[in-house]
C-alpha cells in the first residue's frame, strides 16, 4: 500500500513536472469557461504551448 501510494506521488510529481497535466486542466476550464465551443486537439494545444513557451524564453537553459 505504502509503496503505491509513493510510486503514484512519484508520478503525479513527474507529471506536473514535465507538463503532462496541463492538457487535462486546459480540458476541465474550457469546459467550464467555453461549454458550448470545442476545445483543442491534443497536438493544437500542444503547438500552441511551445510556440508561447518560444515567443517567452525566461530563464530557460536552450
């Protein structure tokens, strides 16, 4: 049980780390915010959070 419940915050913390999480939340307020319009595919969201993630390098390494 111990060790399900580590490997489970091991990959919600991977998760939240490299982004993957961020199409669900992007899902669960367009539902919210937009009922009556589709939300993006997958890969359009994806796109799109690149090319801003491009347009605004931070403090980024690369």
């Amino acid at each position: 049980m111990r060790l399900a419940r580590a490997l489970g915050g091991v990959r919600w913390y991977l998760s939240e780390l490299t982004g993957e999480n961020q199409y669900a939340r992007y899902l669960r307020r367009h539902s919210v915010t937009h009922p009556q319009a589709a939300p993006l595919s997958r890969r359009e969201f994806e796109r799109q959070r690149v090319d801003r993630a491009d347009n605004r390098p931070g403090s980024r390494c690369c």
